[in-house]
C-alpha cells in the first residue's frame, strides 16, 4: 500500500491549496480515505473523510465551509480543496486510508506534505 501526498507549500491567508493524494496497493473504490492535519507540538487531527461507497463526506468544524474533500475513483487520487486559508490551517496534511482485508479493518498513512499559511 502506497499513498503519495502533493500540493502543499507557502500560501498567505485567505489563499487556496489543493492537496491531492495517490493511492496504490489496494482497491481504492473500496476504502474510506480521509485528510489528517498535525501542527507542532499538537495532536493528528481528523479534517475531512469521504467515503467508499455514496462519497458521503464530513468536515471537522474548524474546516466546514472552506474545504472540500473529493476522489476520483479512476485515477486513485483523493483531493482536499482548502480555500480561505487561516494561519491556523499551517500543519503537516497526512492521508490515510482504511479498509476491510483478510478479516480486519486495515489503516495506512502518507507521509505528509507541509501547509503553511503566512503572510
């Protein structure tokens, strides 16, 4: 399983990034895929998850309204439209991954890609 995180960088405030994330190693039309954020010395942090099946989407409250979580089942990517960016948006962005295999529920990580919002 391989999930390749790209898109961040140095935006200033009230900017937009677009993460984009590229799976392989499982079937992508199957899994729940999801968004993370960490800022230093602070918890990761759920942002956005769709879903396999119906796309059924849902945002943490700090993002609703200024993010917006897709995929494309065809391409194996999922994205994350981040507008109206905040300093406090500035984070590592990880995706993750989590579907059903051989019995158990199985979660993979990206490496992250940084996000920083700075004027």
């Amino acid at each position: 399983v391989q999930l390749v995180e790209s898109g961040g960088g140095l935006v200033q405030p009230g900017g937009s990034l677009r993460l984009s994330c590229a799976a392989s190693g499982f079937t992508f039309s199957s899994a729940d895929m999801s968004w993370y954020r960490q800022a230093p010395g602070k918890e990761r942090d759920l942002v956005a998850v769709i879903t396999s099946a119906g796309g059924r989407r849902s945002y943490a409250d700090s993002v609703k309204g200024r993010f917006t979580i897709s995929r494309d089942n065809a391409k194996n990517t999922v994205y994350l439209q981040m507008n109206s960016l905040k300093s406090e948006d500035t984070a590592v962005y990880f995706c993750n991954s989590r579907f059903w295999r051989l019995g158990s529920w199985r979660n993979y990580w990206g490496q992250g890609t940084q996000v920083t919002v700075s004027s």
